[in-house]
C-alpha cells in the first residue's frame, strides 16, 4: 500500500542586509576630487506650493491645447463655408445654363419645327400674339380703326399659319424618309436572345434576309447622282426581284421600270424623271409591306394579322378610322373612347391651341424621380398629360404652393409625405429648390406651422 503525501508550496520575498563603504582619503591612499560636485540646497518647497506649480503648468497645458483646437475647428469651418460657397456658385451657374439651355432650346425648336410638339408651340405662341394684338386694339382704337387694325391683325396671321404649314409640310417628308429607314430596319434586324452568360445572341432567318435584301433594294433606287449604266442595273435588280410574284402591284412595277429604262436611253433629264423614280419606289415600298412578299413585315404591321388581336381596335368619332387602342388618349377619369391622338391634334391646331410641352416635361421628371425611389411605382405610369395638365392647372394652380412662382420650366410634382408612394393625393407642386428642401423633412406632422 503506497500513500501520497501533499505538500503546499509557498513562496516569499526576503530583503537581506547590505553593507556598503565609502573610501576616503588617508595617509598612503590618495582619491581625485576632479569629478567631485559642490551642491548647494536650494529654497525649501513645501507640498503646497508644488501643487500649485502643477496646477499652473497644466492651466498653460490646456490652454494651449483649446487654442490649438480652437483654431483647428475655425479652419475646418472657413474651409467648409468656402466649400459651401462653391457648391452654392456651382449650383446657381447650374441653374442659369440650364434656364438659358431651355431657352435655347425652345428657340431652336421655334426656328426649326421637326416634331408635333414643336409645332404645337408654334401655334401656341401665334395664338399668345393674336390675344396680345387684339387687346391692344381693342385698348387703343375703335370704330373703323379697329376693324382696319383687326383685318390687318387676320391678314398677318393667316400668313403666320401658312407658313407654319408649309414648314410642317417639309418637316413631315423628312420625318416620313426617317419613318421608313427605322421601319426597314426593323424588318431587317435579326433575332436577338441572351444567353446565360450576359452575351448576346444574333440570328439571321431567310425573312430576315429577305427583308434586308429587299431594304438594300429600296435605299439603292432612292440613289442620286448615279450613271445611267449604274441606274440601269439597279432597275434590271429590281425588275427581276419583282418578277418574282404575279400580282397586280408587280405588274405596275415592272410597267414603270420599263418606261424610265427606254426614257434614260433617250437621254431624258433626270429633273424630269423625279416623279417617275418617286412612283416607283413608292409601289415598291408597298411592295416591302405586304406580308405575302415580305414575311418579316408582318410583325410590325399597324393591323394585326391575328384576329384575336381585333378586340383592342376603336372606332374614332372624328376620322371614323377603326385604330389600335395606342392610337388613343385615354385620361384617367376617361369613360369612353373618344378622338384619336392624330385628331386631338388637329382640334388643339384649329380651336384650342395649347402647348402641352411643359406639361410632358413635368410628367418625364416625375416618372423618372419615382423609379429611381421605388422601381415598382405604377400610378405615374398610369398618368397621362392630359390627367397632370390638370393636376397643375386646376388642383395647384399652376404655381408653386409655397411662393406662387409660376414659371413650369422651374416647377416639379413631388410627394407630400416621402415616405408613401406618390399618388395625386400624395403630392404638391414646388420648384425644385423648395423640393429639395421638402424631401429633408422626416416627418410632415411634426413641421411647425407659420
């Protein structure tokens, strides 16, 4: 039997004696007192007086160090408000460029119409300058006068209407050539798909390349300046891609190829031959949108092939036309179809003479504001110029609620409470430094009243 035993373990310090001497000079030793010291005492410093030495030693501390501080936030500040004066200047130039590129712009669109908006504030500024004269005559003249003076007025304005018509009329073929390209393009585009990886897939079909067969055809006779041998081969191309199909259309077709080839080899004119070549490419651009000719036409044809898709065609009470629902400005509050886009149009020329333009403007912004704060926002997408035109005009005034500025280059539609979506019950109109300030605010309940 073995028995352990446990020991505990303690330890402790211990301070043994020391014994220390100093030698000293004596008979047979001799020490250098170079290095030797001679001290002195000093003033006797009591507890109190070495307290308020520390004391006044770190007084001077701190102060130097809140100075230090103290200059330090100053500089922060200049630096920050010469940063701020800068945003600010930046800003304001900002503001004064983008006011004279509106401007601008609205000049150049005066100057040089090419869309139907552009037209529309044509007329919308002809009919502010007819209002204008008519209250100046009707101020300063009357009897005879006046009836000269608003003979006179009429007579200017038809001219003014005239030629905002021929300028229309040259804007419309331009627009009608570009209408045509992006139309063939489309024709001609092949098919598109992306794959898993983010790479783009393209794919040509035979209607694919017919169409773009058939769009190269197309931009080839509309070529001037080219040789008669250069002509001639492009009208034998076309004659023998026609040719193809026995129709009625192709037959025309033909008939008009073979007069401007026997006319081109009389050495007729070119000047004279312009409305021949303009028939011709014009049947044979009828030719291109017929399905049974061009199978790719059909997916981008105004009138659905699919009876199926018959059920969203309206009829219109002005051109009594049968029209895509898209042909239609329906408002929000609409109940029944009423005029297409083409004859709202018209009605706003001849009577009405309205710039919805700052109104289309405000209506961009608004849905480009919303999507970038909640993507999944539908109700600015269900709105339409007519529904916003009288948000601002009738509910708001057309002015600013805070200050009543009411210049719509400078004012926006945003969110009352920016918490919630925004809706027409949700909203105010501002100019868009008070909107920037009214999106600080956290919450509207607690603003205080003025």
């Amino acid at each position: 039997m073995q028995v352990h035993s446990f020991y505990l373990i303690t330890s402790q310090a211990q301070q043994c004696t020391i014994n220390t001497s100093t030698q000293m000079t004596k008979i047979g030793l001799y020490v250098s007192n170079m290095k030797d010291k001679l001290l002195t005492p000093g003033t006797y410093i009591t507890a109190d007086q070495l307290h308020s030495t520390r004391l006044k030693a770190v007084i001077t501390i701190q102060t130097y160090t809140r100075r230090w501080r103290a200059q330090r936030l100053t500089a922060q500040l200049r630096l920050d408000k010469e940063l701020q004066l800068v945003r600010m200047e930046r800003e304001e130039r900002r503001k004064i460029e983008e006011k004279e590129e509106q401007i601008r712009d609205e000049y150049c669109r005066r100057m040089n119409p090419r869309k139907k908006e552009d037209f529309a504030l044509l007329y919308n500024a002809l009919e502010k300058w007819r209002q204008d004269e008519v209250e100046r005559i009707n101020a300063t003249l009357s009897g005879a006068e006046r009836k000269a003076a608003l003979c006179v007025l009429l007579k200017e304005e038809t001219q003014l209407i005239a030629s905002i018509g021929s300028h229309r009329i040259t804007a419309g073929e331009r627009n009608q050539e570009k209408a045509v390209q992006v139309f063939l393009n489309k024709c001609a585009a092949p098919k598109t798909w992306r794959a898993f990886d983010g790479t783009m897939t393209q794919m040509d079909t035979p209607e694919s390349i017919r169409a773009k067969e058939l769009r190269d055809l197309y931009n080839s006779i509309n070529l001037n300046y080219l040789s008669q041998e250069e002509r001639l081969d492009i009208l034998l191309t076309l004659k023998h891609t026609v040719k193809e199909h026995d129709c009625k259309l192709t037959k025309q077709i033909v008939e008009l190829i073979d007069r401007e080839a026997d006319l081109l080899l009389r050495g007729v004119k070119e000047s004279n031959l312009e409305g021949l070549r303009k028939r011709i490419a014009t049947l044979f651009l009828q030719y291109i949108k017929t399905p049974t000719f061009n199978p790719q036409v059909s997916r981008f044809l105004q009138v659905p092939q699919d009876p199926a898709q018959l059920k969203n065609i309206y009829f219109c009470r002005g051109c009594s036309n049968y029209l895509l629902s898209t042909d239609f400005a329906l408002t929000a509050s609409a109940r029944v179809v009423g005029l297409c886009l083409q004859c709202s149009e018209l009605d706003n020329e001849a009577r009405c003479q309205k710039d919805s333009s700052h109104y289309k403007t405000i209506l961009k912004r608004l849905r480009e504001t919303e999507a970038e704060s909640s993507p999944d926002t539908k109700i600015t997408y269900l709105l339409q110029v007519q529904d916003l035109q009288y948000l601002v005009d009738v509910v708001w005034g057309a002015q600013s609620a805070l200050c009543a500025w009411n210049d719509l280059h400078d004012l926006v539609l945003v969110r009352w409470d920016r918490h919630w979506e925004w809706s027409p019950w949700n909203c105010i109109l501002l100019t868009k430094d008070e909107a920037a300030t009214h999106y600080k605010v956290e919450n509207m309940e607690k603003v205080p009243c003025i």
